[in-house]
C-alpha cells in the first residue's frame, strides 16, 4: 500500500457485484499491477477443523485504470468466512481490502429458486473493521426459514428444503447443544415434497424432566432415516442475522423461551430463568 509521510497506508475499496448464476465480480480502483496481481481469498481458521486452501483469483485490466477479478459458482467455497487480499506480485505481502458499495440485489429473492444438492452460497459483507469479507455455506441440503410466528405459547415456522425433499415419517428435532437432549415436532409438509410447517411447544423446552438444555439446535429429518438438515436462513443478502433479526422471549413455566438465529444463520431457541 502506498503511504505519504506519517499517514496511514490508503485502503483499496472494493465494489463487489453478484449475478444470478452466482458470480461474484470485484471492482478494484486501481490499474492491474505488472507481475501476476492476485485477489486473494483467505479463510479464517476455525476452531478443530483443518483450513481450506486459499483462493486466488487473477486481476484482469478492464482498460479504465481499474481491474477486476471473478469468483466464478464453481469451485463452490467451503464453509466459513473468507477475508479478501490484494496481492501484487506472488512474493507481496498482501494487503487488507476494504469494502467498498456492495450490490447485491439479485440475492435478496435467492429463496425463490430450489436449490441442487450441495447448497453452496457466498455472501459478500463490509466486516467490522470495514474490510471486505465473504460468508460461505456449504451443505449437503439445508432448510430455509421464511415466515415465523412467536405467539405466547408456541412458535410456528414456515420452511422450505434445498437440496433434499420430504417424504413419510418427516419431522423437525431439537437438539440440546450440550447435552444432546432430543424433542421432535410433527413436520407438515406440503404437497411438492419441498414446503414444511412446524410448531414448537414452549412448554417441551422449559419441561423438568433430567433433559432440559439452554440452547436447542433445529434440524429436519425429512423422512424416517433421513439425515438431519439444519433449519435457518442463508438464501438472501444478509450475512449475519444474529443481531439484526431479533424475536421476542415468551414466559413459559417460570422461564422465557427465545428464537433466535446463531452466527452461522441457523435457527435455534434459547431457554433462560424468567
């Protein structure tokens, strides 16, 4: 990065566009340095699971003293969160990007349209620190919410499969994180074997029976014998919903039950003392 005197080193910003076949192009304000240029696609180390290779994506000159890279929908990301370099030459340091206007519009609808198996989405996303960093799932099949109603004795939600399709014997669990204490909920499907319906019984979380939990995980079992399929949103614009997406607590039992969405967007309830 370039620097005058004792200022700070500038920060590149990136604009970052997504298509619908699920192409993300990046923008940068600067013409494509000489000596292979990079963009550089760093995953962030997760706790007891081995790092993905980074990704590099070649800087192209688009003739108006800018450059651009492409991540194409193939090779899908693995899961995780990935922070965005530049990288001058393959012996630079890289340097930080920064985020620059994101347009992601043709995401905002992404429920719309059945996903194949595996479910692969990439969303860019302005960090924190106003670096440029990108969330990546990567599943097998997922559930995706869409409408969820909190009333004071029960919630409902309104599901959709990608991936996978519901059959006989579907039903929705929780599962209690640290102790692996189970409660399953009928699963109402519908008829194109995609849509589901469940409702959870308040009560069922708060119950005093040797198996209670704080916090309670939601998977489908779209069929008996099925594996199980984590329930949450990831097929739209937002990459982060713990904090944005906020559901009110109801009493239950001396306790207040709560749903809410984790930092991977998955959906779960939390039970604490009223």
């Amino acid at each position: 990065m370039s620097t005058t005197g004792d200022k700070e080193p500038r920060v590149i910003r990136v604009t970052c566009v997504a298509d619908a076949d699920g192409r993300l192009t990046f923008d940068l304000p600067l013409p494509a340095p000489d000596g292979r240029p990079h963009l550089l696609l760093k995953p962030r180390p997760r706790k007891g699971e081995a790092d993905p290779a980074a990704r590099r994506l070649p800087l192209q000159a688009t003739g108006d003293d800018r450059s651009r890279a492409v991540l194409e929908p193939l090779p899908a990301l693995e899961e995780g969160r990935w922070d965005a370099f530049l990288v001058r030459e393959p012996d630079a340091e890289p340097e930080r990007l920064g985020s620059g206007p994101l347009d992601l519009r043709v995401l905002v609808d992404g429920a719309r349209v059945d996903r194949p198996s595996p479910v692969a989405v990439r969303i860019p996303y302005r960090a924190q620190d106003g670096f440029l960093a990108l969330r990546a799932w990567l599943r097998p099949a997922h559930a995706e919410t869409d409408r969820i109603e909190v009333a004071d004795r029960a919630t409902t939600v309104t599901a959709r499969l990608h991936g996978t399709e519901a059959g006989e014997g579907a039903v929705v669990r929780l599962r209690g994180r640290e102790n692996g204490a189970e409660r399953t909920f009928r699963a109402s499907t519908d008829g194109d074997g995609r849509g589901f319906r469940f409702t959870v019984d308040h009560a069922e979380l708060t119950r005093d029976d040797g198996a209670g939990a704080r916090y309670w995980d939601v998977d489908v079992l779209p069929a008996t014998g099925a594996a199980p399929v984590r329930v949450g949103r990831l097929l739209d614009d937002v990459a982060d919903r713990k904090h944005s997406f906020v559901y009110p607590a109801r009493k239950t039992g001396g306790r207040l039950v709560r749903l809410y969405y984790t930092v991977d967007n998955d959906l779960a309830f939390e039970v604490t003392s009223g």
